[in-house]
C-alpha cells in the first residue's frame, strides 16, 4: 500500500519534471516565432527617430556573455535550462540589473496574496451559502442564491473590476482606484478576483451537500436515531467539504498564475504583470522564467490536492492506487463544477 | 434544520486565516513605498507632497531612451542647463555661466561654486566629461548597464561625436568634450549650431555619478542612488510606485518647495481612467481621451484643473516599403494627403486640429505657406486629389490596390482616416493593428506587392527649429521614406552587411539614401547641411523654414492632425506651467497651496 | 431556466445570421454629427461611439464575431478531442500515455500565457485568436471523451456487441460515441462564453481581434470611456452578461438533463 502510494507520488513526479521541459521547449519555440526582438521593441516603445535596424545592432551584443553571440537559439535554450536547473535564471533583459529569480521572488508574493486573500474569502462565502442552498432544496433561498451566484460568475473579473472601481473610488470615494501602497489598495481587488471563484464553489458545495444527503448512511445515521442536526455536522458537512480540496486547489494555482488584468488595471506589482511585460517585449529570460515558474505552481498544486484527496477520503484511500490514476473524472461528472474538466477553464485563468 | 451552526466553525477559522494573511501582507507586501501622501502642513511656500501619474518603465538611465529618461530630467538629476518654466529659453542649472565664442562653435560652461552630489561629493567638469564618454561609447551595450537605445542627440552637432559613437574614430580626445578645469567643460562643435543651448536640456546630456555608475551595487535603485537634483529616490517598487525625497545637498534646496514627489507608474497602453485623479489620489496627470476631454472642458469646476500646451504633437503617415510600386508614385502620395479628411479626424478630439504641416505651427516663425498645398482639405483639395487620382490611373479609385494602415494600437482616428479616404478618394483601406514588436519590424520591412500602404505614427518634441528639423522626421528618415523597392532592399542589405566595418557602412548608406532618394527629400537634407554653414540666425532660420517647406512638398510623410498636451492638476498644486519637451515640467518649480480649492 | 436560456440563444443566433439586416446600420458607418450620442437619440437606439458610428449595429457584429470564434474553436476543438479521446479510452496503451502527457503539458501551461503567445506570434487576427482558443480547450475536452469511454467501454450492451465480433472502429462510433455525447454537449456549451470571455481577455490586453468588430473591443474601448460617456460600456456590458448566463444556463440544463443520478434525486 505505501510502496504503491509512493510509486504513484514518483511516476507523478517525473511526469512533471518532462512536462516541464516540454512547456519550456514550447515557450521557447513560440519566442523565437515572435517577430520584433527586444531591442527594436525599446526603440519603438521609446518614440525614437532612429534608422531601421541601426539601435538593434547596438544592443545584439549584450547579452553575449551569458547566451553568446550568434549561437544557435537551440543552444541559447539550453543555456537557459542549464541555469534553470540551479535556480539561477541570469538577468532579465529588460531589468538588466535584475536576476529573473530576484524578479519572481518579488513578484509571486504579491499575486500570491491576492489569490489567497480572494480564495479565503469565496470560501467564508461560499461554504454558507452552499450548505443552506442545500438545505433549502428547490426554495425562492435555493434559486435565487444560485441565480445570484450564476450572474456574479458569468462576468469575467476585469469587468466586474471596472464596476467596482467606479462604483467605490469614482461614486462614493471611499476606496482608492489603484495603487500598491496598504491594506486598503486590498479591498477592490481581491472582491473582484473572488466573486467567480465564490460562484463556482458554492454551487459546488451544494451538489455535494445533495450528493451526501441522498447516500445511505446517512439515511441510516438518522434512522438509528440520530438528531438531524448532529448526523449533518458530524457527517453530512464533512464528507460534503472533502472535495471542495480538488476544486480549490486548482482555483487558487488558477488565481496565482492568472491575475495579470486585475494587476494591470489596479496597478499591483505581481508576476502576472512581468510576464505580460516579458513577452510584449520578447524579453527572453524572464519569459521563460515566470512560464516555468507558473508551470511549476499548477502542476505541483494539482500534485498535491490528489495526494491531499487520497489522505483525506477514506473511500479513495482504501482502493488501490489504480484508482488514483485516473483522477478525478471517474470520480464525480459533473463537468461544470470542476474548473478541471469543464470548459470554462478559460474562465478562472484568465483572469 | 438549523443552517446557523453548522457553518460557525469554517467561517471561524477562514476568518482568523484571512485576518493573519492580511496582516502578514501588510507587513512586508507593500515595500517602503507607503510615504506619507497626506497633503502638506498647510504653509503654502514650502513643504507638502503630491503624487503624479508617469507611464512606467523599466530603468531610469538617462543614456537610453525609455519613459524613465524623462522622470530623471524632472527631479533626480539636473543638466548644465534646464528649460525655462514656458519651455522656449534655458535658465542656468549646474552651470551659473556660459560664453559661446564668436564663429559659434566653442560653449564654455562654468560650474556652479560648491556644487556637490547627494552623497556631499563635488560635482566636477571631469564627471561631465565621463558621462559623454558613457554616452557615446559604441561599445555601451556590452557592459549590460542599459538596454535602450542610446539617446544620444545627433544633431547637437558635438565634434567627432557621431563618429566616435559609430566607431569610426576611436580616441575619445578628439571629441569635442573637455574638462578644462574641475569648474570648467568646454565643448567643441563641428559648426554652428543655435539649438545647442535647448539642445543641452535633453536628458542624455544629464551628469551621472561615475563612482556609483561603475560601483558594483545597481545604482539605480534607491539605496544605491547619487543624483544632483531637487530630489533624491526614496523607494522604487516596480511596475507600481516611486518616491522622491528633497535632497538637502542640492544647490538651490532653500528654494524647493516640496517636501515628496509620489510617483505612480501607469503600464503603457494600459486602460487609464481619470477616477484615480477625481478621487484625490493623483494630483497631476495627463489626459488624451477625447470624450474626457469633452467632460472636464464642459464641467466648470474640472475646467479650471486643466493646463494645456495647444498644438504640441503631430500624428503623421509613412509609405511602407513594398515591391508593389503604387506608393512609390507622387501623384499617389499627393491624392492621398490631398483627399485626407483632416477635419473629420481632428473632429474626433476637441483636442486636435487639421494639421496642414508636419512642423508643429508653434515654432516660432512657422507659416502656413510651409505647407505642400494651399488648401490640404476640403472641397478644392479633395477635388484634386480626385483628378490626381484618375491621372495616375485610377479613376474614382477604380484599380486601385487595397491599402494596409499600420499602427501600434488602435485609435478612433485610425477609423476616420479609412473612412475618409474611401469617401472621398473611393479606395479601399484595412487597418492592420499589431502588437508593439510586429508594428517595429513591420514598419522597416520589405513587403510583398500584397501589403502596400503607410504606418501610423506620432510625434511631440521642442519648438526649436533645429529640433523639429533635424531631429523630427530627420534627413535620414525622409530619404529612406523616398527609396524605392530597389534602393531600400540595397538599403537594408548594406546595414546587416558584415564584412563592412563601421566607417564603411556609415558611407555606403549614405551612398545609398544620396543617390536613390527623391529629389526632394535629397535636396532637404542638404539644406539641413547648409544650416550648418553660418552663424547667422536670420539667415540660418531662413534656410530651416525652406527646408521645412522642401520637407512637406517631398510628401513623403503625410501630417494628420496636431494635437494639444493636455494636463489635469488638482487647485492645490501651484506654479505648474506645460512645456513641450515631454518631460512637461521639473518638480522644482511646484508648490501646493491647501487654501486653494 | 435554461429553457429561457435557449430561447436567447435561439434569438441571438439568429440576430448573427441575419446580422445585416439586424443591425440599422454598416459597422464602419461613421456620422460625424453625432459623437458619442447617448442611449436614445434619434435614429442611434444605443447611441454613437466616438466615430458617431451605431453602438447597436457594431454590437450585432460584434457578436457575430465572437460566436465565429466561439463556435468555430469549438468545432475544432471538439473534433480534436473526439478522435483523441475516442482513441485514447478505446485502445488505452500509447494513445492513452499521450493525451495524459498532453493533458498535463496543457494543464501546466496557463490558458492565457498560451493565448498571449500565440497571439503574439502570428497576430491580432480572427484565425490567430480562435486557433488560440481552439488550441487551449481541446485536452480538456478530450479527456473528458476518453473517461466517457473508459466506463462505457465496460458497460453489457458493449460487451455484448464486442463478443458478437463487432470491430473496435463499429463499436465506438455505434455504441459508444452517442453515450458520450451529452457530457461533450455540456463543455461545449460552457466552452462557448469561455471563448467569448477569452476573446474579450486578449483585446483588454491589446491583442483581440483587430480586423472585425468585437465585443472585447467594445468593452476595452468602453471601459476608457466608463466616466465620461457610460453608454459605451453599459450596452455592451449587458450584451455581454446576458449571453454568457443564456449559455452557461444552457450547459447547466443540459447537464442537468444528461446526469440521470442527480436527476433521480431530486
């Protein structure tokens, strides 16, 4: 059994570490498509006058010592992997100052922040919200709240930014516009990340909570003489909340890895922003840098909420690892309320 | 079945998780950028904060050319020279004096008397020295200390300089640039040039701190940082803020009013509204939407918080390069200015206007017999671009090719321009908007006979004749406008070719745009030649104002619109004045006065 | 709901077919009188944009637009899928290590950085922002097929018809593409407003559709002008908001007819 289980966790590992290398060559690839290189895009970004081609020449060599001079790009990528390796990602072309891991080390706290803050705060609504829908199955307080619940998340974020913002710093002037200075540059932000998110969990919470209720030990919990409202603490919420894990999970590396509108609109430092930054400017480093540390993030957060599924539900726990193979699907098909499976999942990456 | 308690415990627990994440966050999340933005202490002379919109960047070394350049020049660090508050005229800065000889060509600068840096150094004539060599070496990229291009002015005419610069010469000593004393630099030019004053105010020609340049630390990070301005930087958080902090070491500190310049950076080409500024967080920004522009003009409150700089941009069109010959043809180029609807584009913005020249009508001496034609539009003009239309064989636009307009980003004006020219000159026209580093490659690329057209592009600068001359769509620009396929295909060959070293190259392309240029746009660059000839300012503007003329009637660079700088300041922020150098104003000359509302 | 939905739909689709005679005026009709004109001038039911050119007429193409992008990413994709994933359950072996492997170096990969890329690589066009699209949504979509497959796969009705010699190409097509064709239906018709909202993404960025009307244009452009002439977000911001719910209410009808579990549940 734990032979098994860590023999799942290693073919889990080395899939990823391939998948890592395979995104990175893609990234790689799509960079040297791109037309325009880095140094024609500063000219134009700066207004100047100058001749085609003459400051392109000028800044060819800078970046000689550490990917050569007219070498392959294949071996400029392997450069680059070879430092990825050590953590030592070299400097950005744009910051030249600045070491690309310096650079993620700076930004991923901040737009870690946001999608822990958003996610903690769909949950603290969602899970209520859910669990009374449930409870009040096919009442005005079920389809209204899902009604509600259905608009707020058929509106991508940056819409639902603008309406903020101009609600609460150009309506009322209660909250600031933009800016990264304290806790109340916060506030705007984070609601508009949570609101789809908060959608989609509690919908979740409440087939869940149906699912349960319908299972038979439950029936027989009460029947045994058990008081409802015990049997539904004790049991119902418990295994109703287990996997809300697999969707959560997702949704935050979804949230860390894809808030660049709202960083951009409320002017947030984040790493959403220097990747954007990265590729309009074909900044090669950094690209590929944030690109791989983005990957690491989802693919390591789906790692762990299987593991984390597998230790927290006993009936998954007591099947074999097989089971564990093909995750999820199998499971539960309820495609829209999985940002996994479901084809929305343009929805919460993207923004 | 109770719903209330069963949910006490996770909402219990997410509520204590959010409390502690919010609180770590405020600890370490937002840097040390949280100056205090509070207004000042109510004295209205000195003292107090304001808090400014700038698009961001990513370094702030002067050499190159960035957004960043332009937010030194207004506080960090100051030149020989700065402009007056109106822009048309220098005030003296680092240098108290200077004599000019008499054939025009050598400016002598005395420094200032114990004139130190932030760090309490003196600032010497040798420092000067040393930032122009930095700023002129060709070898800059490979010391990885900048990454635009070098923002070195050419047409300021330094001896020896642009040779230098493209490793033509190689010893430094015989650029015009010397140190002849600690308080003494010298310069020597190659002829008299009278925008050479002006000239000095750009930002290339800023002093940089060699010790903390050549330092091993990042000196532009603020605890790094040694400038000689107002200003020292506090706090840089990038992508999102800056902060400037008075520098007591600065020479005139006593007459700085301001105690903190907050800067917040705005991502280019990001959605930028005015609610950051009605809602008290930014105290200057510049606007350029025009339906906000429409608002604040008719609302008499905002009205009163507008500054505005008329006619200090122009947007202008540029025939791609295409073995199609269709642009290549002036009867082609004529109809197309000709039957532009200028006024229904300039209609788009209260501020804009027709432009019937690409030279901004605020250079002093500027006419409008400069312009290609009498009447650039309307019925008469349209007509004749009609006829001219027919007689180059496409009458009514019948056969005509389809045209591609390239541009960076989409504007309203965009629109107006196809929907112009097909009312009026029946042609078809799509609009090809790029992402930023296809527009810079396809702008200078050879195209097929399918992509035959003109790019989209703006420009604003100082009304001096010799910038908006020389610098503005320069001699070079015009004649590789003027080449035809054949000639710019020589062009680009010659410019990656690798087996000519500099000095060849420089000469080979100039054989090139020589010989292969229209008439016209030769006959403009030897005229910008022969402003070098003379020390006469009469005769040297004629010669400019007849070179600005040759320029329109090369119509090669088709003028769209001009367009007005436009300013918002809160009532509390005094002694703001807009000049046309794109920095705008130094922070040095802000007060703000609390009373004031 | 969803029987609501569809009718909005049905509508909507329509006003896109017949978007010419829909709209009262050409997208780039300009009248240069009227700038900006609010809701309810005269003859500009939802007012000018600041070309003076019809907000309705351009919403009506605009829309046009986006389910062409929608619709046609997800023909492709869905296609995709289906073979793959059709594939990958029926044989299993190789076919099904791939798309795992395929599925991961997707799921690693974030829809927009993708987005943002291809964009950037071959241009703001309708083709670039739908194979975008397409491209991002076929894993998913497939994976979904192939666990479809895997349990039908088991099921008697297969069984039977494999021990009666049915060839594997027959059993697939007959017996097992039909069953999974409803949970498809329902990524579908959620995957439509997620294309729509993905095309709306990249014109905020700078890279939507620059050649024909979009919605994602309208809105980046509204947005700018949120303040000072609101009739330039609000329209199409509702626009905008109904066909997204109309289409998730749909998925979520579907689902809801397909999941016979819950069905028989409630």
């Amino acid at each position: 059994m734990i032979v098994g289980y860590l023999e799942y966790v290693a073919r889990r590992l080395v899939r990823m570490v391939l998948s890592l290398v395979v995104v990175s060559a893609l990234a790689f690839t799509l960079l040297q498509l791109a037309p325009g290189s880095f140094a024609d895009i500063q000219r134009a970004n700066s207004g100047s006058t100058g001749m085609a081609g003459a400051g392109a020449q000028e800044v060819a060599g800078e970046f000689a010592t550490r990917y050569g001079d007219e070498v392959p790009a294949w071996q400029q990528y392997l450069v680059f992997m070879k430092g990825a390796l050590t953590w030592d990602l070299g400097p950005s072309y744009k910051y030249p100052a600045q070491s690309v891991e310096s650079i993620i080390a700076q930004g991923f706290p901040v737009s870690a922040a946001l999608a822990l803050l958003a996610t903690t705060l769909a949950l603290a609504i969602a899970i209520p919200i859910g669990v009374f829908a449930a409870l009040k199955q096919r009442t005005l307080w079920d389809s209204g709240s899902m009604f509600v619940l259905t608009l707020g998340h058929a509106l991508p974020n940056y819409l639902t930014a603008v309406f903020l913002v101009l609600v609460f710093a150009g309506a009322w002037h209660v909250l600031p516009a933009a800016g990264w200075n304290g806790p109340e540059n916060l506030v705007l932000p984070v609601v508009a990340l949570a609101i789809g998110p908060l959608a989609v969990l509690a919908r979740y919470v409440r087939s869940s909570m149906l699912d349960t209720l319908g299972e038979e030990y439950v029936t027989a919990a009460i029947a045994k003489g058990g008081r409802p409202g015990v049997v539904i603490r004790k049991h119902v919420l418990r295994n109703s909340l287990i996997p809300l894990v697999t969707v959560t999970g997702p949704m935050l590396a979804a949230l860390m890895t894809g808030t660049v509108f709202i960083e951009t609109m409320f002017r947030i430092p984040g790493l959403g922003l220097s990747f954007t930054q990265a590729a309009s400017s074909r900044d090669m480093p950094l690209l590929m840098g944030t690109t791989l540390f983005f990957a690491i993030i989802l693919m390591a957060t789906n790692l762990v909420v299987d593991l984390l599924y597998g230790l927290l539900d006993p009936r998954v726990r007591a099947e074999s690892g097989r089971k564990l193979r093909g995750p999820r699907i199998s499971r539960r098909d309820i495609p829209g309320a999985d940002p996994d499976q479901g084809g929305r999942s343009g929805v919460p990456s993207l923004g | 079945m109770r719903a209330g308690p069963l949910t006490r415990r996770p909402i219990g627990t997410v509520a204590a998780a959010a409390v502690v994440a919010l609180s770590l966050a405020g600890c370490s999340l937002f840097g040390d950028s949280d100056g205090d933005t509070g207004g000042g202490d109510g004295d209205a002379a000195t003292g107090g904060s304001i808090t400014v919109a700038a698009t961001n960047f990513a370094h702030i070394d002067p050499q190159s050319i960035t957004f960043g350049m332009w937010l030194v020049q207004m506080g960090l660090l100051e030149g020989l020279v700065l402009q007056t508050p109106d822009g048309t005229d220098v005030r003296p800065g680092v240098a108290d004096e200077w004599e000019v000889s008499e054939d025009g060509t050598t400016y002598t600068f005395h420094l200032r008397d114990g004139i130190v840096w932030s760090n309490g150094e003196p600032l010497t004539a040798d420092d000067f020295e040393w930032t122009y060599e930095r700023l002129l070496d060709p070898e800059r990229g490979a010391s990885g200390v900048t990454t635009g291009a070098s923002s070195y002015q050419v047409p300021l005419g330094i001896l020896n300089a642009e040779d230098y610069n493209t490793g033509v010469i190689t010893d430094f000593d015989q650029v015009g640039v010397e140190a002849v004393d600690e308080q003494t630099l010298e310069f020597t030019l190659d002829a008299p040039n009278p925008g050479f004053l002006m000239g000095l105010t750009y930002p290339s020609m800023l002093p940089l701190n060699p010790e903390a340049v050549e330092g091993e630390a990042d000196w532009q990070q603020p605890e790094n940082w040694v400038g000689n301005g107002p200003y020292n930087l506090a706090a840089w958080t990038a992508n999102s803020s800056m902060r400037f902090e008075r520098n007591p070491e600065y020479w005139d500190a006593e007459n700085v009013a301001l105690d903190e310049i907050n800067v917040q950076l705005v991502e280019q080409g990001a959605i930028t509204t005015t609610v950051p500024y009605e809602n008290g967080e930014v105290d200057i920004q510049a606007i350029g939407e025009p339906a906000e522009i429409s608002r604040f003009l008719a609302d008499p409150v905002l009205s009163e918080q507008m500054h505005v700089l008329e006619n200090a941009g122009t947007a202008y069109m540029i025939p791609l390069h295409s073995t199609n010959p269709v642009m290549e043809d002036p009867r082609v180029r004529t109809a197309l200015s000709l039957g532009l609807g200028r006024q229904e584009i300039a209609g788009i913005s209260e501020m804009t206007e027709p432009a019937s020249t690409l030279l901004s009508p605020i250079v002093p001496g500027w006419t409008e017999e400069i312009a290609a034609h009498e009447q650039m539009w309307g019925e008469a003009a349209v007509a004749e671009a009609q006829e001219l239309l027919a007689d180059a064989g496409y009458p009514g636009g019948e056969g005509f090719p389809p045209l591609t307009l390239l541009a960076g980003s989409d504007f309203p004006q965009l629109d107006a321009i196809i929907d112009t020219w097909g009312t009026n000159l029946g042609i078809e026209v799509t609009k090809d908007v790029v992402e930023v580093g296809v527009y810079v490659e396809r702008r200078y690329a050879m195209h097929d006979e399918n992509y035959v057209g003109l790019w989209y592009g703006s420009f604003s600068g100082i009304s001096t004749w010799p910038y908006q001359v020389e610098q503005l769509w320069s001699p070079d620009m015009l004649r590789q406008a003027g080449l035809d396929a054949a000639g710019y295909q020589q062009f680009v060959d010659a410019q990656v070719d690798e087996t000519l070293s500099p000095g060849d190259r420089t000469a080979a392309l100039e054989e090139i745009l020589a010989t292969s240029t229209t008439d016209e746009a030769q006959e403009f660059a030897e005229l910008v030649a022969a402003t070098r000839e003379t020390v006469d300012e009469a005769e040297q503007q004629e010669i400019f104002i007849e070179a600005a003329s040759v320029r329109e009637d090369a119509e090669l660079i088709i003028p769209v619109t001009w367009s007005h700088v436009v300013f918002v300041a809160q009532p509390r922020v005094q002694g703001l004045e807009i000049r046309a150098q794109a920095d705008r104003y130094y922070f040095k000359d802000l007060w703000v006065d609390d009373s004031a509302q | 709901m969803a029987f609501i939905s569809l009718w909005v739909v049905a509508l909507l689709v329509l006003v896109a077919i017949f978007a010419p005679l829909v709209a009262p005026y050409g997208t780039q009709e300009t009248d240069y009188g009227h700038q900006l004109a609010p809701i309810g001038s005269p003859g500009h039911l939802l007012g000018t944009d600041t070309l003076g050119r019809d907000i309705l007429s351009r919403l009506v193409f605009g829309f046009r637009t986006a389910l062409l992008v929608a619709f046609a990413a997800e023909v492709i994709s869905v296609l995709v899928a289906l073979v793959v994933g059709l594939l990958a359950g029926y044989r299993g072996g190789r076919a099904d290590g791939i798309l795992m492997a395929a599925t991961d170096i997707m799921y690693a990969f974030p829809t927009y950085l993708f987005a943002v890329l291809l964009v950037t690589v071959f241009g703001r066009s309708f083709w670039s922002v739908m194979a975008a699209i397409a491209v991002a949504g076929w894993v998913t979509q497939a994976r979904l097929i192939r666990a479809q497959v895997m349990t039908l796969k088991r099921r008697d009705y297969v069984e039977a018809a494999r021990s009666m010699d049915a060839q594997g190409p027959t059993i697939a097509m007959r017996y097992i593409l039909p069953n999974a064709l409803g949970p498809l239906l329902v990524t579908t018709s959620f995957a439509v407003p997620a294309a729509i909202t993905t095309e709306a993404g990249l014109s905020l960025l700078g890279l939507g559709i620059s050649d024909m009307p979009s919605w994602g244009a309208m809105i980046n452009e509204g947005v700018r002008y949120a303040s000072s002439a609101p009739h330039m977000i609000i329209s199409p911001a509702i626009a905008f908001a109904v066909t997204l719910l109309a289409f998730t209410w749909i998925g979520d009808g579907i689902r809801d007819a397909f999941d016979i579990t819950s069905e028989a549940r409630r």
